[in-house]
C-alpha cells in the first residue's frame, strides 16, 4: 500500500538520477529516475512524493511539484479623509454626597424560613439525577511481536560468506545490498584498494530473497497464532 512522505533530495548522480531520503531522517532512502523529479528542483529541496515500501525498500512511485505562492488578492485599500481632524473631549461628574432624603423610606419585607423575600416568587428546585454508570474501556487490540525462529534457520543454513548478505537483505531489501556496496567501493578507491565485484554480490541477494520472505511471513503467522490461541 502506498503512503505519502515527504523527502529531501541529497544529490545528482551522472547518470541523471537523484537521490533522496526522508525528510529529517536518515531512513528510509533510495533513488529515484530524473522522470519523477519536477521540473527546477534542487538538491536540499523537500517535496512531497508517495512511496511504496515492501522487502526490496522503499519506492517512489510520484512527486508533487512544490505549490507556488500566489500573491495575496483582497486587501481593503484606506482611503485618506480630507475632512479636519475634531478631537472629543470628555469631562466627567464628580460624585456629590448621597442623598437619602430625596428617596422614600424603605419597606421592609417580611423573610420566609428559606432568608427570601415573601413578595418573591419561590423558585422550583431542579430534580436530583444520579450520574450514569462509566461505560466499560474497549480493551486494546494485541500487538503482533513476530519471532525470528524461522529466520535464524535459514540464516544458520547459509555459508559465512552469505549471512552478511542476507541481514541487508533482511534489513533493506536489495536496494540496501547495493547501497551497502556502493558505500565500500568509495572506501576502497580512497584508499586505493580495488571495488568490490557488485553483480556477484546482488545475484546472491535477489537468490536469497524469496527464502527470506517466506522465513519472515511464517514468523508473523506464528506470532499471529499465539495472539489467538
């Protein structure tokens, strides 16, 4: 199923393709052709693309050119008003002494028991309601913890030389395999060794890869079992 992330492009490779990884992290990443890539995009930029990610990495199926800003429309304009400025002035009372002459005696009413007065209206109290009961908590969904029984089988199964191949391959896909390989060519040619063989090397992963998805697949099934039973 695909997603969409947002990524970085790291560089420009002379073959025309890019690199890129997710945006503000070191994984995931691959390359992606000059086809997908919008028009004018540097490295640096971040760009919203959809990918797709299953045993063998990390695909970029799209890219989303980046949304040009547009220039904000419907401002009022403020006109200037040729009429001269009135300033207002306010001027307040001062408050005399109070009084109570002028007002007639005051009435004192008879209270009720309740402190109210007897002209007023007696108000109706509000029927008392018990709060109802808490709903009872939807109980979480278990989580699938898959095991590596399978796995390590297969792993033990192959010679030293491959198991380094097969935890990339576990690790990454193919697509790791490469990178991994790329990497350490770059290291030998500063120091002035000679690269790696990388058809080899990438034969042996694309041979590994079905039994390690299988291995991986029967792994998650059990997990999944224990959850049920």
């Amino acid at each position: 199923m695909s997603r969409r992330i947002e990524i970085e492009l790291t560089s420009k490779r002379e073959d025309g393709t890019w690199t890129w990884r997710a945006s503000g992290a070191r994984e995931p990443k691959g390359v992606v052709v000059d086809s997908l890539v919008p028009a004018g995009a540097a490295v640096k930029d971040v760009l919203r693309a959809e990918v797709e990610s299953d045993l063998d990495g990390t695909r970029v199926l799209s890219i989303q050119a980046p949304k040009q800003k547009t220039a904000r429309t419907g401002l009022l304009e403020l006109l200037p008003n040729e009429k001269p400025f009135e300033p207002v002035t306010q001027q307040l009372r001062k408050k005399g002494p109070r009084d109570d002459k002028k007002r007639g005696p005051r009435r004192d009413r008879p209270a009720n028991k309740d402190g109210e007065s007897a002209d007023r209206p007696q108000r109706n109290r509000r029927p008392h309601f018990d709060a109802p009961p808490e709903l009872p908590q939807r109980p979480k969904a278990k989580r699938v913890r898959a095991g590596r029984a399978h796995i390590d089988a297969v792993l033990a199964a192959l010679p030293e030389a491959q198991r380094a191949i097969a935890e990339k391959v576990l690790s990454g896909g193919v697509p790791a395999v490469r990178a991994a390989i790329e990497e350490q060519n770059k290291t030998a040619v500063a120091a002035g060794q000679e690269k790696v063989p990388a058809d080899g090397l990438v034969q042996i992963a694309e041979q590994l890869l079905p039994k390690l998805r299988v291995a991986e697949w029967l792994d998650k099934a059990e997990g999944a079992q224990k959850i049920l039973t």
